[in-house]
C-alpha cells in the first residue's frame, strides 16, 4: 500500500507567506475599494538593470542561431558566471574562494531547502529563532525537527535572537551538526560583525559542525567594516556552505539566479561536501538557463554594478523612511541600515497576528507577523523596503496614523 511522507503531515498550518497571502486576499474580496500597501513579502517592485536585460536578449539571440546555440550546460554553472562571482565577489574583500568551488543554481531559497539532501536524517540542526521559515520547514519534511507543538519542533535547537543579545546568538549548549546563520538577517535586519561570527567557525571546527550561512542580503551592507561573506574569517571554507543570490541584488526574484559556495576544504566524514552536492545536482538539478546566467554576468560589468549600486540605493532609502518614520511614532524599531528589512515591537503588548491584521484592516497595509518567525518573533512586525518609494511613503504615514 502506498505510503506518504508523513513529515509533510507533521507541518503546522500553512507556510507563513502563504498564510499572509489568504488573509490579505479574504480582505481584499470584502473591501475591493481598499487600495493596499503590500511591504510583507520581500518581493522587489524594481525592473531588472538594463545591463542584465540587453545581456538577456542577446543571449536570447544566441539562442536562436545555430552556430550559437547552447544545449544543457554545466551542472555548477558556466564558468564565466562563476569566474566573475569570484572575482567580484570575493576576492575584493580577502575570501579565497575560487570559481571551481561555486555552484550556479536557480536561487538561494532552492539550496537553502535542498542542501539537507547530503546529510544524514539524524543530524541536529540549530536555527535562529526568528528565523527564515524555509530553514525549518525544509528539516521538518526531511524528517530532522521531530514534533511540533506549542510553536516549537522538538528536535530543532532553537537560539534566541532578541533585544536583549542585540538580536545575535549565543553558542548553544546542546552541540548541532548544522547551524544556519543569516546575515544581514532576515527577518530582524541586523547585520554581523567579523568579531560576532569568528567564535561561530571556530566553534564549528571545534565540533566538527557544519554552518549554512545565508548571505542573500549582502549588497546591502553599508558599513564597510561588517563582513559580506563568512570566508572572511579564518576557517570558514573549512566548515561553512554559502548561499547568495542574485534576487534582491539585482531584482532577479522572477528571473531565478543564485549560488552556493562549498570550498574543496569542506570535508566531513573523511568525504568532500562539494563532490556530494555535486552528485545531487547532476541528478536533481539540470543547470540554470544560459540566457538567465548570461544576465546575471551583466551585473559585474561597469555598467550593470552602478545599476545595481542605484538599485539597492533606491531600497535602502526606502529602508530610511519607514525606519525614521516608525521612530518618529515612537516604536522600537531595529534593522534598515545594512539590510532591506525592519523589525518593530508591536505597541502596547498587541501580538503580531494582532497587530498584522489591525494594520492590514485599519491602515491597509499589509506586514509579515513575527511571530510566523519563530517563538521569539512573537510581538514584532517585519516590513521590507522593497516596495515603490511613493507606496512606501504612503505606508508609513498610514501606519503612523493607526497609531
């Protein structure tokens, strides 16, 4: 008799976006006259840089002449993608990562959920808490989180990330065999020093752990003295995996690009992780599109990085307004400066679900609740800055009239 995978069972209610976007569209059908502001989910609302684009068309031309038409490519990605990421993206700031060690995939969020296939069911995984739901959610289906009740998995070692520990974590007691760590982080928009994270790879070397470090927000660290890759700190290529992405960088959330770092130095086991991610891919993954690669190539041109420096300008001036605004009302706010997300206390005690539907009623503007984070998450609200400046204005003179 067939069987299902009974870890998909186990998972509670719907996934958080999704949730966000059942309530916003039962609204929406009761008061078609409401115009709503949507700064929940962290979608871009910017077309993609005109560098990007014409390197599409012309690849997309490429396509349609014979004597340069591309069939499947390589599994890890071409290497001119891979050669200019490492020569861009890590060399510049001391990460000696080479392009041989990076795989080209069609986003962050894909790796971040399948990186577990090349672990054991039975290793321990410690999160964030709040944390990206992707993280947890890819373990539980896996078999790795155990049972869920009271807002909690209780397989999953969860490192409370609040005010008090400026939303950084503390070396957990019980030793996990993966550690995911986000920075900048989504969703409490704080960012990581080299001095905060250096104890997390000696830790890991120590213990023979393994860290999934998200550096999807990257771009938008304005402080030059914070680290945008965890290779900057010695160690790291022996005991951490990366995961960035072209998405909110270059606006490439419906045109799918991102990459994963796993250094030949990686090894557990006595195996290398890279030559086992590499057997995943070539039978799960078939490679992302030449012309989507050849965009994303544009971005390291002269041309496409003063685009995308404008890009994430154009976000973290948004970033601004609703930080300084939110201030203004006199919330506790956290985030927006090395990061496009802001985090705030709701007032007065009120929950995040409370408070997510009070403002998407009152206000109609729609947030992410907290809470849907993680069990520390409870009573905050994350807004991103990825929406259209003027909405975004809008937004926060809404918010501060509710309150």
């Amino acid at each position: 008799m067939l069987k299902l995978n009974e870890n998909y069972l186990k998972l509670p209610g719907s996934y958080l976006f999704a949730e966000i976007a059942r309530r916003t569209a039962a609204y929406s059908a009761a008061h078609p006259d409401k115009r709503l502001i949507r700064l929940g989910i962290g979608d871009v609302t910017q077309p993609l840089p005109a560098a990007c684009v014409e390197a599409l068309k012309r690849a997309a031309d490429e396509m349609g002449d014979k004597s340069t038409f591309m069939g499947y490519g390589p599994y890890e990605g071409y290497g001119f993608l891979r050669e200019a990421i490492a020569a861009h993206d890590y060399a510049p700031f001391g990460a000696k990562i080479t392009a041989d060690e990076i795989f080209v995939s069609d986003g962050a969020k894909s790796d971040c959920g399948n990186i577990g296939d090349i672990f054991s069911e039975d290793c321990v995984v410690a999160v964030c808490d709040p944390v990206y739901p992707v993280y947890i959610d890819a373990n539980a289906m896996s078999g790795r989180a155990g049972d869920y009740a009271h807002g909690k998995w209780s397989n999953i070692v969860y490192m409370p990330c609040t005010a008090d520990n400026g939303f950084f974590p503390a070396l957990p007691e019980r030793t996990p065999d993966l550690i995911y760590l986000c920075f900048p982080n989504n969703p409490t928009g704080m960012a990581a020093t080299a001095e905060q994270l250096r104890p997390w790879v000696d830790y890991a070397n120590e213990h023979g752990s393994v860290i999934l470090y998200d550096a999807a927000y990257r771009a938008y660290i304005s402080d030059p003295s914070l680290p945008r890759s965890i290779y900057e700190i010695p160690g790291a290529e022996e005991c951490a995996i990366e995961f960035c992405s072209f998405s909110k960088t270059a606006g490439f959330t419906g045109t799918r690009c991102g990459w994963t770092v796993i250094p030949r130095a990686l090894r557990r086991g006595g195996e290398s992780l890279y030559d086992m991610w590499m057997r995943r891919q070539s039978t799960k993954f078939n490679g992302t599109a030449y012309v989507i690669q050849r965009a994303a190539e544009a971005v390291y041109t002269p041309e496409g990085g003063e685009q995308v420096r404008a890009l994430v300008g154009y976000y973290m001036n948004n970033a601004r307004v609703i930080r300084e605004g939110l201030e203004r009302a006199g919330l506790e706010v956290y985030g927006g400066t090395d990061s496009p997300y802001i985090w705030f206390r709701a007032p007065d005690g009120q929950g995040s679900w409370e408070f997510f539907d009070r403002l998407l009623t009152e206000a109609n503007v729609v947030t992410t609740p907290g809470e849907g984070f993680g069990p520390s998450g409870e009573g905050f609200i994350r807004l991103t800055a990825f929406g259209d400046a003027d909405d975004t204005r809008e937004a926060v003179e809404r918010v501060r009239a509710v309150l």
